[in-house]
C-alpha cells in the first residue's frame, strides 16, 4: 500500500518553487498512479546474468531460478523520493518475491 506521502515525495525534484499547491500536488499523484504499471516499469528478465546474489530475505534457491530463467519478469516501483522496490513472480515459491533493490 503506497499513501499519498510516498507518491508524491519524489515531485520535489521536479518542483519550480519552494512549495506545491494542493493542485499541483493532485496532479502530480494522478500522474504517478497513471504511469505506476508504465511499460519502462517490467524488466525481462528479472535478474540479469552479472548481477551477483545479495544475501537478505530472497534466499540462493529462488535467486537461481529467477536468474536462470529468461523470460522471468521483473517489475519495480519507486516509494517515497529514492527507495526502488523490485518484485518478481517466483514459480518455485509460487508467489511474488521482493528483490534486492537499491536506492534510500
């Protein structure tokens, strides 16, 4: 669940002023919600061959699988100004999976 907050938060590094209105922060949150599920958002496949394992919630076993498998997807999602969220659908475990991400 993404509030109001975490949507609009990045919109400070496209701000003219020192301030938003409420409508130019509507907008801005309309735009995100329009441009969540925007193709430049799903990556295939979801873990690249070079990138390397990162030890965390997302253990060796699903990590392999994903990695291995070319047409896994990989869909990623911005929360507040620079926390990148990565979620895959993972067969093995047959749910979706949080990836290592990067950012704040």
């Amino acid at each position: 669940m993404l509030g109001a907050a975490d949507l609009e938060a990045s919109m400070v590094y496209e701000m003219k002023t020192n301030s938003a209105t409420p409508a130019e922060r509507e907008a801005f949150i309309r735009k995100r919600m329009d441009e969540f599920f925007a193709d430049k958002n799903f990556r295939t496949p979801a873990l690249g061959a070079r990138e390397a394992y990162q030890p965390g919630p997302l253990d060796r076993a699903t990590w392999n699988e994903l990695q291995q498998q070319p047409q896994s997807i990989r869909f990623q999602y911005l929360v507040g100004k620079e926390d990148v969220r990565r979620v895959a659908w993972s067969p093995l475990k047959q749910q979706v999976v949080h990836l290592p991400g990067f950012g704040g």
